[in-house]
C-alpha cells in the first residue's frame, strides 16, 4: 500500500492532525492505524459519564464543530460519534483508509491483531507521523500499579456506572481529573459523602474553568504572566491567582504540590469540599479488604468497601523530541494543555513550504506540567510559540477553531496580543528567575 502519510494512533492527535492535512493538501492520500476498532482514541475506553473538561468548542478537528457552542462540554458519548462522523468524511473521499485493530511495528510494516501473520507493508511518500506519543493512560486499560489481595474489590471508574449492588464505603484513589469525576459522578448518584474516602497522593492546583472560556481566556493568559512577572517564588504565583480567582485549591489549609491543568467550575468545587475524609499519606502499595497501605502507614478501611482506582498517570510528561525530522513527524504540545491544537498546528506547518528545520524552530515543544514549578516556564513558551507563528500564519491562528483565543473578535484577539507581547520579555525574565531558585 502506498500513501503519502501514514499515522499511528487515531486518537485525537492524529485526527486533528489528518483533518489539516486533509484539508489543506487536497493531493495528498492518508493511512491511519490504530489498535482499536474506531477512532477517537482513548475516548473509547473512557467511563460512560466522563466529558470535556475544555469548551467543546475547541476541542475535536478543525473542520467540524464540536458541542453545541459558549461553555458546553461534550460527554464522552458525543465525542465518540463525533470522531466517528469525521472518520466517515475521510473514508468517503477515496484518499484516506483506516486500519483498525491493527498495530505499527517498525518500517511502515502493520500487524493485524486478529491475525499477527497478516502484515501490510505501507510505503510512507512523505511522513510517518508517530500519533501516539502522549500516551494517554486510562484505568479500564492500564491496571493498577500496587499490590492487590484477592479479598480487596477493585475496579476502574468504568464499574461505577453499572454497579447492582450498593456497598457501605468507596475509596477513590487519585488526585486527579479521573478521581474528580469519579467523586463528582458518585455525589450525583445521591451517595453521601460521608461514605466516601479519597486517597490523595498529592494536592492539586485546580483551575477555574470559567476563566478559560473561549471570549476571555486570553486575559487569563495576561494574568498569568503578571503573576510570574511579580512573584518571588512559585508559590507566589499561584496564590496570586487564587486571589484573582482563576485558580482553587481543595483546602485553604493545603498547599498543593501538583499543577496539570485540570479544571473546575465552582459548583463541583462546592461539592468535592463535601468529602471530608481526605487521606494525603501518600501512594498506595496494596490493597486488602479492610486496609489500605500507603507511602506513610496504613489505613483501616470497613470489610464492605469498593476501592476505586483513578491512579492512571492521563498524560504523563514526556521527554521533548523534535517534532519533524527527515521521514518522521511526532506529534506533541506545542501550547499549554492543549495537544489537539497542537496537532492542527503541526500539520499546517507540514502543508507550508518550510524546512523541517524551519519548522521545528518557529514553535518549540510544551512538555504537559506536572509539578506547581512547571507553570512558568509552560505559559511563557506557549505564549511565546503563539506570538511567534502570528508572524507567519495570523489568520489561520485566529481563525482555528482549536485555538481557545482565537475565538474572541478580531479587535479582542489583536488587544489582548498586544498586551501578551508586552508582558512577555518580563515574564521570560522572571520565569528563568524561578527555575533558578
């Protein structure tokens, strides 16, 4: 088989990837592979009640809207079908052939996983571009990390939509996105947050989600690098912004270690505050059916318990790469927690006629934060990225609908630039400042 790209992983980085080169290179042929029997990647191993913790409306591909506009915030459902439709646009025009339940082994060689005797060679004219990067983890796919007795019951948050019988305690296990909605999920359900525990590793730097809405998330960027400019430590960064109300934390009394970008809005604030056996005695090493051992000792839990692990690391921090090479694209962020934009990003700069060089200098790469130390030195090379590539593709930025600033007027998006580009060598300053210290 022959294609001018060829892209493992059909997740949401290598479809919004193939949507621009589908769009833009109206010549060029596609083949995508991925080990599941449908695109939208980990999307369909997700838990049933999971959705968008971004507005819809910049989520997805470039070419087809997603939600149903403002805040809205697509279910897991919706997400599914979606990438579906898109799938169905690509195969109905002759110039794109998905290989599902199949896997890339090395050379352009496909495997099916059905039958691993049935290969196909696939000769790459152009690129083969490595979609799977990420490595997006979820619980249903990757099991717990820790020792588990065969007494203990524990299962994925997946289990919690299709449970028959009610037990008297559910231990949550995680500090992040996945155990927020796993206890958000349970409280919704009418369970009393007297029967929960939530097993905490490490606290959470939570951002507001109202403040990354599509008409105003440019001021946040400008609050942030006031922040960075004007802090004398990194603490100091974030506890001007909880000032400012752009980021929370769980307890006032905690000061969290972590930062990656998860949000809230303040009503699911209110009621993850409604759970008040929080454990912070670090990570779990096993599991029985009346004790939970962690870093920092061991907790009695009730014999009628259902442990609920949410320990998958979603999107682990990744060593930086570069993004093209002679035969070679690797997808990566490129812009602060926002990988699908990335990959839209990525391939206009494939469809522009630039050296890879030119390429891999005009925007450098985000690793995904993981610690509260990661934040400045993530926005300011995001905002530096974007203010860069404006020299060279202004339009197309705005114009995106992946990029959340861009969906503000042109005269907001141009203002809110200006004053971007202003803070920014201040910022630069303060930012390699802190990394310092």
């Amino acid at each position: 088989m022959e294609t001018d790209y060829l892209i493992v992983g059909a997740g949401a980085m290598g479809m919004a990837f193939a949507d621009v080169i589908f769009s833009e290179c109206p010549e060029a042929r596609l083949v995508l592979v991925d080990r599941r029997a449908k695109a939208g990647g980990h999307w369909n191993d997700a838990y049933p009640f999971v959705a968008l913790h971004q507005p819809a409306a910049a989520y997805g591909v470039n070419s087809a809207r997603l939600g149903q506009g403002g805040s809205d915030l697509s279910s897991r459902a919706e997400i599914v079908f979606y990438y579906e439709r898109v799938m169905k646009k690509f195969l109905a025009s002759g110039r794109a052939h998905f290989l599902s339940m199949s896997e890339y082994q090395s050379d352009g060689r496909v495997a099916s996983i059905w039958d691993r005797d049935h290969v196909v060679k696939i000769d790459a004219r152009r690129k083969i571009v490595d979609a799977t990067y990420m490595n997006v983890e979820v619980p249903a796919t990757h099991p717990p990390r820790y020792e588990i007795d065969e007494d203990a019951v524990v299962v994925p948050p997946n289990a919690l939509s299709r449970i028959e019988a009610a037990r008297q305690n559910y231990v949550v296990i995680g500090a992040g996105k996945t155990a927020i909605d796993a206890i958000l999920f349970l409280l919704s359900e009418g369970l009393e947050a007297e029967r929960i525990t939530w097993i905490m590793p490490n606290d959470m730097w939570l951002w507001n989600r109202g403040m990354i809405q599509p008409p105003i998330v440019g001021m946040e960027f400008v609050r942030h690098l006031r922040a960075i400019i004007a802090a004398e430590t990194i603490d100091d960064i974030f506890l001007q912004l909880e000032k400012a109300g752009s980021l929370f934390r769980l307890d006032k009394g905690v000061m969290p270690s972590k930062w990656r970008c998860a949000t809230v809005d303040q009503a699911e604030l209110r009621d993850l505050r409604k759970v008040k056996r929080i454990i912070r005695m670090g990570r779990v090493k096993r599991l029985t059916k009346n004790e939970a051992h962690l870093d920092g000792g061991s907790l009695s839990i009730g014999s009628d318990t259902l442990y609920v692990d949410c320990a998958s690391n979603g999107l682990a921090r990744r060593e930086a790469k570069p993004i093209f090479s002679a035969d070679r694209i690797v997808l990566q962020s490129v812009m602060i927690c926002q990988q699908v934009f990335s990959a839209a990003v990525i391939a206009h700069l494939e469809a522009m006629r630039l050296s890879d060089a030119e390429r891999n200098a005009m925007w450098s790469v985000i690793p995904h934060p993981e610690q509260k130390r990661h934040l400045p030195s993530c926005m300011v090379s995001s905002l530096e990225n974007l203010l860069r590539a404006n020299r060279y593709m202004p339009f197309w930025l705005w114009r995106s609908r992946l990029n959340i600033p861009g969906h503000a007027p042109l005269y907001r998006y141009a203002k809110t630039a200006w004053r971007i580009l202003r803070l920014l060598p201040d910022a630069r300053m303060a930012a390699n400042r802190l990394a310092a210290k």
